[in-house]
C-alpha cells in the first residue's frame, strides 16, 4: 500500500497552507475566538470560494466529489492553523448527515447551498447521558397524523447558534440502533432553543439545543424512519477520521514550534536543544505525530475504501491520536518554560484544542474498548 500523497493532494495542501497563513494566522484566531459565531462571512466566503466546503460533496451536488484521504490533507493544515467557526460542524457532521442519510430531494436541497457557504447544518446527537453508543438516544420523536414532535434536550451540539438547520438524532422506535431517525429541524422552529456554552477550547463553539414539542412534517425525516443509526455511525467515524488529522496538524505545528524555539534559546552558553534531556522529549514528540499521521492515513483510506475493518481503523486512529496530541500540547510546554504557559504565547491555543478534541467523539478509553468489541476480544 502507497501512503504517499499525489501530486493534487500535494497541490492541495500547499494551497492550504499559504491561504491559512495569509488569511487566518493566530491574531485572527485570537480575535475570532472571542466572537460568538467565530468565523466571519468574509473568511467563511473564501473558504467556499475554495471549494474547501464541498469538498466530499459529490459533483452532482456541486461538490468536488473528492474522498476522505483528500479531506485529511486539508483538516491537517486547518488544524496546524487552530482555525476557528463552523467548518467542521457544517462538512463532517450536518453535511455528511444529509448526505449519508437524506432523500434526493433533501441532498439537491441542502447540499449545493452548503458547498457555496449559503447554508450550515449541524447535528445533535449527545445528551445529557453522555453516552456514545444508540442507547444514549433518548430524545421522543413522537408521530400523529404524519407530524412527528420532538421533545429532549442535545448537549455539546457544534455551532447550533450559527446553524440554518440542525440533524436531530430522536428516537421514534424500540430501544436499540433500530428505533433511531435523524430530523432535520430548521432555526427558528418553534420550541426550538439553543445556548451558547462556555468551552475551554475557545475556537470551538459547542451549545445546549432544547427541544420542547418541535412539530416537523414528514418531509423533514432524513432517509427512512428507524434507519438513522446506520448513517450516524458512518458520519461518527468519518468524522472522528477527519478529528485525527486535525489532531496531527497541531502536533505537527506544537512540534516545530518546540524544535524552533530548542534551537534559539540559550541557557549556560548554549542553544537548550543540545541537552540531552530537550533532545530525548523532542524525540518522543517526534515519534507520536509520525505515529498519528500513520495510523490516521490507514483509517482515511478504510473508510474511503469501504472495507470492513473501517470501524476498526477509525477508533483505532482516535484512540492513539487523542493521547499522542494531549501528549504532545503539553511536552511543547514545558520545553518552552515559563513563556509557555502565557497567554500571548499561542501554544494554549493548541492545548486547549487537544484537551476539547480528546473527547470529541469519545477519549481513548471509550475506542480501546471499541476496538476489544470490535475484534470480538
């Protein structure tokens, strides 16, 4: 197998890298993180000017028609560059919920408005259960007369205050992955209210979505009623897939900052990168982003591939990826001393961002135990 990227992939990051640098370097992320929405409709209008919105879109719904691995190229750089606002929550979770789950009808809908920065979706799924499997789906979707009624409360749902409609996980069924379907509920729908949430990761917006006798017709049903679960779970994993690699960027970035600063900062006449204690922690950091990178190709490829291990892939790949960032965040640190732990310095932009993306989607405990499921241990 080739782990290489090709020359448009190459291409691609490339071009990410220089529009990050020049449109978002780290004062736009400090000004943008202390705003609501996080993102700007200027910036967020290049983004889509890029392609970068569509970008697993398929060309059918004015998308690129491009795969996971070429996504992983861009959530990598987006990641070295902690880019803030609704990026991920519109592409990997509302987008892909529609896509994965909708009807024709909803993909010609939603799909181009979303590729040409017109429309952001997000979705809801966790509760106040905290549990990730089906079970934690409790929130009533109750059907009369073609009208379903929502009513629950959705925890930790990504930019829901800036969404234009949110995929909604109920539970109109029997317990169990069987009774699960996915709603598209509209902003602005009555009973619906969302709150912002304080977040130590402050260029990622989570909310609070309560659903208090939200009437949807049945057009608003993504795909058929009881088969959400099967979507979700491959919108969780694709997802989870994408989160890595943007774990890897900001290892990537903690990583170079660290090597850069060893090289300058002198201490008893001479650069601290030439003791052997720095040289022997660079040299472990060295070795868990190559490892995040390895493990996360492998998943993006499974899942592009369809191959059944997949599932396996993609929790694998978080559940390293999770530690090796925290890992790494926090070793870029304490090798930088005392100026690494201000807050002009921006090394607690990433930290805080693998502190929040570590349990995103589950930490590392909840995948390892996964992964004994999943290969029956």
């Amino acid at each position: 197998m080739n782990f290489g990227f090709n020359e448009e992939q190459e291409m691609l990051r490339s071009t990410a890298r220089k529009f990050l640098e020049n449109e978002c370097p780290s004062e736009v992320v400090r000004k943008l993180m202390d705003t609501p929405e996080g993102m700007t409709p200027a910036l967020w209008g290049k983004l889509a000017e890029q392609g970068w919105l569509g970008l697993i879109t398929p060309e059918a719904y004015d998308g690129m028609g491009l795969g996971l691995v070429d996504l992983v190229v861009l959530m990598e750089e987006m990641g070295r560059a902690v880019v803030p606002g609704p990026y991920f929550s519109t592409v990997l979770l509302g987008g892909l919920g529609i896509l994965e789950a909708g009807t024709e009808a909803q993909k010609k809908e939603w799909l181009p408005k979303i590729a040409a920065g017109e429309k952001r979706v997000t979705l809801a799924w966790m509760e106040p259960s905290a549990q990730l499997g089906p079970e934690g789906v409790t929130l009533a979707a109750a059907e009369k007369g073609g009208t379903f009624t929502l009513s629950g409360t959705k925890l930790f749902v990504p930019d829901a205050h800036t969404a234009d409609a949110v995929v909604v996980a109920a539970r109109t069924g029997k317990p169990g992955a069987e009774g699960i379907s996915l709603f598209l509920v509209p902003k602005g729908a009555k009973g619906l209210a969302v709150t912002l949430l304080p977040t130590m990761d402050q260029t990622r917006k989570l909310c609070e979505v309560t659903l208090k006798d939200v009437a949807v017709g049945g057009d608003a049903v993504l795909g058929a009623t009881g088969s959400g679960w099967k979507a979700l779970s491959r919108v969780l994993d694709r997802a989870t897939v994408a989160l890595c690699a943007e774990m890897c960027g900001g290892a990537q970035k903690v990583l170079d900052m660290t090597v850069e600063y060893a090289k300058i900062r002198q201490a008893f006449g001479r650069p601290i990168g030439s003791f052997q204690g720095v040289k022997h922690k660079a040299a472990d950091m060295l070795v868990d982003v190559e490892n995040s990178k390895s493990i996360t190709y492998y998943a993006a490829w499974a899942m592009d591939e369809g191959v059944a291990e997949g599932p396996l892939a993609a929790s694998m790949a978080k559940a390293y990826v999770s530690d090796a960032y925290r890992k790494v965040s926090a070793a870029g640190i304490q090798l930088h001393g005392g100026i690494g732990f201000t807050w002009e310095h921006d090394l607690h932009l990433y930290f805080k961002r693998a502190k929040g993306s570590e349990f995103t989607f589950g930490d590392a405990t909840y995948h390892r135990e996964r992964v004994a499921q999943l290969v029956n241990l």
